[in-house]
C-alpha cells in the first residue's frame, strides 16, 4: 500500500491555537485603567526587552570608542579632575559635558546600572510570565482539537483502517509509545482522542536560558557595584601600600626577582608579598604571573614592574613633607624618559620625578640623578624644573628635596569581583538551558479516531514549530500506524498550497 503524506503552510485564519503558548499575545486582555498590569504589560513585553538591550549595546559601545578612566581613580576626586584635565584635549569642549552625563564611566554609571536593571526585571518578569503555561502544557495538555486543526495543521495524515476504534486506539498507542512518545487519550462523541509528545520538558529550557541572563546581569551589577579592579597598583619594594576601597587591606613589597632566558625575553619574575588586614599580617605569598595571591575575595596577581625613585621632601623647618618611593611608571611620548609623579596637598604642588629611560641616555640627565619638574596645582607651566644629584639635599621653591636612591617596584592587578560566581552559574545555566532547547524540542502530535462503516479513520496532525527534524519522524509515524493497523487505505487533504 501507497503512503501520501504532505505538508503546506499553516494558513493563518483558519489556524486554531494550541494551548497558551500558541495563541496571540500569549497573555489575557488586561484593564488598561490598571497601574499595576500595565507595569507587569511592559516588563513582559518583548519590544520592552528588546529596546533594553539595545541600549545597553550602545552604552557598551560609547564605553568602548570613549577613553574610559582609569580604575581607582574615581575615587579621588583630585586624580580624576586631573586626569579630566589631561583629556580636555582630546575631546573639547564636550569633555565637561561627557564628564556630568558619566560616560567617561560608563560601566560604572547610573545609566548602565538603571537599565542592567530594568533589563534583569523584564527577563525575570518574562520567566515568571511563560513558567505556569509551560508547566500546565507538560501536566495538563490539551488532547482534542477542532476539525479544522486536522484540515489546516503542517503536517496531517488521515488513514483508513479496517479495525475498530478500540483496536485501532491500541495501536497507535502501542506505535507512539515505541517511539518515546507520551500518551494521553480522551473519549468524546466524536470518537477517541489521543495526544502524544515527546521531551515535554524541553520549553523549560528557554526558562532556565531567560533565568540565567539574570544570573549574569546580578553578577555584572554585583561586580559593577560592590567591586573593583586596579590595573595599576604600584608597590615599591621594601615600603607598604595601601590597598584602599574600603578594604583595609595592604601590601608589602619584601623582594622582587626576574629572570630571563638567553635572548632576553623573560622567563619569570616574581613578588614576595605580605598582605596586611587593619595594620596585621595576615597572609604571604610569592605571586607570579599565574600564581596570584586570594584573601577575602580580594586578588593579587603579577602584572609588570620597573624602577623607583626614593624621594624625601622637607619644609624650612625639617618637617617631611614627602617620603616614599615614587614609581616611574610611565615612558614619555619619544620613548627617551621614564617618569613618575606625587602629589602634596598640604602645599598644593604636583611633582614630577623624570629619568632617562633604560638604554636612552640623556645628557642633561645623567647616572645617578632626577629632574624633578615642580607644579602649582590650578597652573599649566611648572613653577620650577631642576636636576638633582643621588643623595645630595638641592632647595627649590621654598622646600628641600632629597633623591636617595632608585629601588624596584613591582606593579600588580588588583581585584574584588563579588559577582564571579554568579556569572559562572549563570554561564552554566545558559549552557543547559540552550541544550534543552535545541536538542530536546517539544514533539507533539494529536489523533482522532472514530467509527467508520469500512473499520475507522485515523486523523493525525502536528505543527512543525521550527523543529524541521520532526518532519521525516512524523512521517515514520505515519507509516508506523499503517502497517500497524493493516489499512485499506489512505487518503490526504490537499490544500491549494500543496506541492
């Protein structure tokens, strides 16, 4: 016996909804007069999600194209202003403008957070919305359709059978359950109804997929504002500096080691470090590239290092005004100089310790000395510029500075990021939830049975969804119950659309 089983586009008058996942909408008319509905409207809506995660893509976007300030920095509002100053060039007039709309941190702004927000509810409130349907659909499906369903369905069969509905009832039964499928049968006037699918709890995947955005979005949020992230934190070897950000914490620098293998390029270097807790040792560790140090969810890890400058600075009256190592970490724009800064805020001076960079020399700077350049805070031309010799004491501007000598520091990343986990579990969520979905589709089908003078009619229906894969086991199916049931015949419902 021949089999004739085809497909054609659902067609959508006369297509009859499923269940409530199918239908229009997808939710029930709610009173426009209710403040709360149309709240729940708009969190559930999925042009609301979509307009929220386009704007965080642009936001993500201005954070990429425009400079974005150090980390750390925000903190001190004397470091920020300055570095503000420092780009004014780049951008302008729009700098003061940039600035009081926070776009020069904009992972960190009120505007990323509100909308990372607003995004996490509307995920939430979409999960919460789809979860009841999608649990009534697994344990309460809907097993008879209408006429029109088996007329207009994608895929549609109907067979003819000698045996009689009951007989005919088993073995269908008998054929879907070989195939994995569940089965639920109801009986009306019409005749026998049957309902099979297969992974009834595949749809929950989309769920546990929308749940772990939000996973992700809270550790984003917890990371973006509870944590922080130092890129550049410098620890001159043999002082102790203060960690900051609320932490208590800092490190001291005991030793710091490089090697390097015979073409130069290194091989390791490492930093002997002891972390202090409110003025107490708490922890010691050799970090290495690779090897960072863990302490109360704070991270130490290697990241560069380079030459410091010790300087002390004393008053008239022998006061020191400054001691400690000052870092040159940066290299000037011709590469030719190394260059560090401090500030003394009790006289309102930048300075600006400047050496010749390893392999540069420099005439006016020789071995063993500093150029120490001297600012007015507020001004643009130094007030004051002079050499000054390795352990000898020059007056300048009404204050004596001391070069002591030059010592290594080793330069670290430092890191609290609370919302890690939170990010991993949501990683792993998505992962299932996605596996859920795409290898373990929703497959339904419906069947009528009823009398017919020959024996009975077999009408088989389902939707292809975007699952193309059920097609050719639908038809498997189909052939299943023919030969199953011993069929005299078969006949289909040929659309105008048909091939």
């Amino acid at each position: 016996m021949s089999q004739d089983v085809r497909t054609r586009p659902v067609e959508s008058g006369a297509r009859e909804p499923l269940d409530g996942l199918d239908g229009p909408g997808g939710s029930a008319s709610l009173a426009a007069s209710d403040v709360l509905n149309r709240i729940w409207r708009f969190f559930i809506s999925m042009r609301t999600g979509l307009w929220l995660i386009l704007c965080l893509g642009l936001l993500s976007l201005v954070g990429t194209l425009l400079v974005q300030v150090p980390a750390g920095m925000s903190s001190d509002p004397a470091n920020y202003a300055a570095w503000v100053a420092s780009i004014h060039s780049k951008y302008g007039g729009w700098t003061p403008v940039l600035d009081k709309l926070g776009l020069f941190a904009v992972f960190t702004s009120i505007w990323f957070k509100s909308i990372t927000v607003l995004l996490a509810t509307s995920v939430l409130a979409c999960s919460v919305n789809r979860a009841p349907r999608l649990w009534k659909l697994a344990t309460r499906p809907r097993t008879r359709m209408g006429e029109t369903f088996f007329t207009h369905a994608p895929l549609r069969a109907s067979i003819l059978v000698s045996a009689e509905p009951d007989a005919a009832t088993d073995y269908v039964r008998d054929v879907l359950k070989s195939h994995r499928f569940r089965t639920v049968t109801q009986a009306d006037n019409e005749g026998m109804n049957l309902y099979a699918d297969r992974f009834r709890w595949g749809p929950f995947g989309t769920v546990i997929a929308h749940l772990s955005f939000v996973v992700i979005l809270v550790g984003f949020f917890l990371s973006a504002t509870t944590g922080f992230k130092d890129t550049q934190f410098i620890a001159p070897v043999g002082t102790t500096v203060q960690v900051g950000h609320g932490t208590g914490m800092s490190i001291q620098a005991r030793s710091f080691n490089d090697a390097y293998y015979p073409d130069g390029s290194p091989k390791d270097y490492a930093s002997d470090l002891v972390l202090y807790k409110n003025g107490v040792a708490v922890d010691r560790q050799m970090v290495r590239v690779n090897h960072p140090l863990n302490s109360g969810g704070v991270s130490f890890y290697q990241s560069f290092f380079g030459v410091a400058a010790a300087i002390k600075v004393t008053d008239g009256a022998g006061q020191t005004v400054y001691g400690a190592a000052v870092p040159l970490s940066f290299t000037s724009d011709d590469g030719t100089h190394s260059i560090g800064q401090f500030a003394m805020a009790s006289k309102g001076m930048t300075v600006y310790v400047i050496g010749a960079a390893s392999g540069k020399p420099d005439p006016n700077i020789k071995a063993g000395q500093m150029q120490l350049e001297i600012h007015q805070n507020g001004k643009t031309d130094p007030i004051a510029t002079q050499v000054v010799d390795q352990g000898k004491p020059t007056a300048i501007a009404g204050l004596t500075y001391t070069f002591e000598r030059t010592q290594q520091f080793t330069g670290l990343i430092v890191a609290h990021d609370p919302g890690v986990n939170f990010v991993w579990v949501g990683s792993a969520l998505l992962v299932i939830g996605l596996f859920l979905v795409f290898f373990f589709p929703h497959r339904r089908m419906w069947v009528r049975i009823r009398k017919t003078s020959a024996g009975s009619e077999i009408l088989c229906a389902s939707t292809m969804k975007r699952d193309l894969a059920f097609k050719p086991q639908f038809h498997q199916l189909i052939t299943d119950i023919q030969l199953a049931g011993t069929p005299s015949s078969t006949t289909q419902e040929v659309g105008q659309n048909d091939a």
